[in-house]
C-alpha cells in the first residue's frame, strides 16, 4: 500500500493525519497499515554491507599507513645522516686548517733560518752585487714570512668559523639521534598496533562477507565488490533524495523504495543506494526541501564516502 505522495514528510504526519477528525476508518487502517510497513530501520543486511564497507575503507587506510611507516623512519634517517656528515665535513675542514698552520710554521722556521744565515754573510760580502744579492735573498725570505703568518692568521680566523659550525652540526646530529630513536620507537608500536588493527579487520571482513553472500547468493556482494573496486566504494547511503556517492539525484520512485527499506543501484554510479531513517534531516523540512540540501560531511563519512 503506497499513499505516500499525499504526505509531505514522514513519518510524523503519518501519524497526524491517521488521527484527524472526520478521516475515514477505511483510509485510517490503510494508513496505518502502511505506517507500520515503514521501515524503522535498516535492515540486518544492510547494516552488515555499511559495516563491511567501513571494514573495506579502513583496511585500506591501515594499510596505506602500515607502509608509510618505513619511510617516516627513512626520511628522519636522512636528516640525521645530513647532519653527521656535516660535523665530519666540518672536522675534516678543521684537521686540513691544523695541518697547513702546522706546515706555515715549518716553511716561516726556514725562511727565518734562511733570513739570519744571509744577514750573516752580509757581513762578509767580498762586493756590492754579492750584497745586494744577499739583500735581495733576505726581502724575498721576509717577504714569504709575512705571507706565510698573513695566512695563518687567517687559517686561525677560517677555525674559530669551522669551530662554531662543527658545534652546531654536532648539537643538530645529537638531536636528530635522539629523534630517530623516539620516531623508531613510536614507529615500531604503530607498525604492531596496525598489523593487530589488520588482523581484526580481515577476521570481521571474512564473517561480514560469508553474512553479506549468504542473504542473496552473493549477487549483492559480487555487486558491492565490483563497484567498491572501479570507485573505491560500492555502497552509498541516499539522503535528500540524492546519492551520497556521486551526488546525483535518485528518482521519486527509487527513492520511495529506497524509503521502504528496498535497497537499489543507483542510476548514475551504480553505487548500492540504501536509506537510513535513523540519519534523516530534521522532520519539519518538507521532501522538497531536503532534496535540495547536499548531505553533510558526517553523512558522508557515515556513508563510507
Ligand atoms: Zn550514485
């Protein structure tokens, strides 16, 4: 019994007019008849197909996350071995400046030496050319001294910048250990916590998918599973008069089925559509003006989409 497109919303005004004065006894029963087909909510079945669609979404979540994990571990790594080289890059700099300070002193001794042994000879230069020869030995030996002690002076100034780098680089690298550990930490427990989480899911899928094949010879799972894998879900909940897959609009007559529990294809996305009276807009909107609203992002999230 359908009567239905004579009452703007339902249920509530079923009840209302079934109680009006002057309404005929015959039209009261047929009413109430009719009120007490009304589904008052969904279906085992259907519920068992929600929960096997959350079921599916959250598999697949877990297990994107399950092997995202590797490579959080793998990116802290990185940042850690950037910053170790750093300090070795920066001890090696230091070590190099040591050495060519070191090697300065030696070539400064020799020229000091050299320096002093030709002002000594100065003193017994036979003529003019032998001195001025010597003169010109000690300029180019002092010359090379003051070259030589510019350099280390600035070698000195080169490790007080390394010095200050390397304790950067040496606190970044401790810190960075440090967060690799605790990320290898936290890592290793959402690794087992998801795996355990997998395992559950795949126990609840397997009874959810033997429940779902048993109501109709599997037809409506084979449905679900060939949808569910071309769009990513293949149930979605019809609100507004809409399909909360794709958004388009469900026929008057779909839609009333849909209202009486039937559950059925959508037209457009062939998403299984199903209807929740438990998540229907508020009673004093009129169909109408529901099936203009777009449903919100907890239906839609209720609806697996
Ligand atoms: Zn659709």
């Amino acid at each position: 019994m359908n009567q239905r497109g004579t009452y703007p919303a339902r249920p509530r005004p079923l009840v209302v007019l079934s109680q009006g004065p002057g309404y005929p006894a015959s039209a009261r029963s047929a009413v109430l008849l009719h009120f007490g087909s009304l589904m008052n909510e969904i279906t085992k079945e259907t519920k068992q197909l929600v929960r096997l669609q959350a079921v599916e979404l959250e598999r697949a979540r877990l297990t994107a996350a399950l092997k995202a994990l590797p490579a959080e571990v793998a990116a802290a790594d990185t940042q850690l071995k950037a910053a170790q080289k750093r300090v070795a890059d920066t001890e090696a700099a230091l070590k190099r400046e040591e050495l060519l300070r070191s090697s300065h002193e030696l070539d400064i001794a020799g020229h000091k030496a050299k320096a002093a042994r030709f002002r000594a000879q100065m003193d017994t230069a036979k003529n003019a050319a032998q001195a001025s020869a010597l003169e010109h030995e000690i300029n180019f030996a002092e010359t090379e001294i003051s070259r030589l002690e510019d350099s280390e002076l600035a070698s000195m100034e080169k490790t007080e910048h390394l010095e200050a780098e390397r304790a950067k680089a040496q606190e970044l690298a401790a810190k960075l250990t440090e967060t690799v550990a605790l990320i290898r930490a936290r890592v290793g427990e959402q690794d087992l916590e998801y795996r355990e989480a997998l395992a559950a899911l795949k126990a609840e899928r397997e009874t959810l998918r033997e429940q779902v094949a048993a109501f109709d010879d599997g037809a409506r799972l084979r449905h679900f599973d060939r949808i569910a894998g071309a769009k990513g879900t293949g149930l979605a909940r019809a609100a507004g008069q809409q399909c909360s897959g794709c958004r388009m609009g469900i026929r008057p007559q779909v839609w009333n089925q849909l209202r009486d529990g039937v559950i059925a294809p959508c037209e457009s996305c062939s998403r299984i559509l199903y209807y929740d009276p438990a998540m229907e807009q508020a009673p004093a909107k009129t169909a109408r003006s529901v099936s203009h609203e777009l449903p919100g992002p907890v239906e839609r999230k209720q609806a697996g989409v």
